[in-house]
C-alpha cells in the first residue's frame, strides 16, 4: 500500500448523525465532557463543531484556559483521522499536539474546523481552526501529528 493509500472510511456525518458516526469510538469521559465540544460535522477530510466558553473554561485571570484550545485541537484531529483510518481496522493515537493561542477571549460561541495536511499510510497531521463565532476572528490554531495504528 502506497503511503497516501490510508483505507478511508466513507462515513461522514452531519447534525444528529455526526452523533451517530461518533457512537462508533464510545462514550466521552468527563474530559471530554468538560471541553463542551460539540461536533457537527465529523468525516475523513473534514471535522467541524463549536464550543460555548464561559467561566468554567476561565483560568484565574478570566480568559479562557489554553487547555481548553489544546484538548479541542486534539478531540477534532483525532476524530476525524481515526474515521479516515477505521476501514482498514486501524486507530489514529496523537503522538504531538502544537497549540498557538492567538486572541484571549472570556466568553461566546467558537467554531472549530479540522482538516487533514497529509494523511499518510503511517501518519497524519491535521491542522485546527479555533474562530469566534461572531466574526470569524482566529483565536488558537493547532496541529496534531498522529500515527495510525491497529485498532484494539
């Protein structure tokens, strides 16, 4: 198999059945949770979701932790590129995560976006929007490097 021939899952899944094409990987942990991302569409080429920041994302200062950027970057790449990789009987695990913190907000709705660089045999590495809502302003941008490897 060529290093561009990955075995891409065809699902792909929009609204309520983003959900059910998420069903697939099981339930999320309170981390998860915790995040508030909400994905809307999820597929091999492309994630997409939003998350609501308010004070339970806030660092003592006020602003919205980093965290919270670095855990959605990775929660939307690792979606997306374990859908891209699932057909072949294989998983994609993140093996580094680069998160830029652009623009410090305390509060809205952000919208983030996932799309892959390059997905190889091996590897993947995603790229991740992080934008307000409201203006479509960047506030993180992330990539995530993951290698594909034989599902549990």
């Amino acid at each position: 198999m060529a290093d561009d021939e990955i075995g891409r899952e065809s699902a792909t899944g929009t609204g309520d059945d983003a959900l059910a094409v998420l069903t697939g990987f099981g339930e999320p942990g309170a981390f998860m949770r915790a995040t508030g991302l909400q994905m809307t569409e999820v597929g091999a080429e492309r994630v997409v979701g939003w998350i609501d920041l308010g004070p339970d994302h806030h660092q003592p200062t006020g602003i919205v932790h980093g965290g919270v950027y670095a855990a959605a970057v990775e929660e939307a790449a690792s979606f997306g590129a374990t859908l891209a990789v699932s057909a072949s009987g294989r998983q994609a695990v993140g093996v580094a995560n680069t998160t830029n913190f652009i623009r410090p907000i305390s509060s809205g709705r952000v919208r983030v976006e996932a799309v892959p660089l390059h997905q190889g045999r091996t590897q993947q590495l995603w790229e991740v929007r992080i934008t307000k809502d409201e203006d479509g302003k960047l506030v993180a941008l992330g990539q995530v490097r993951l290698q594909n490897v034989p599902a549990p």
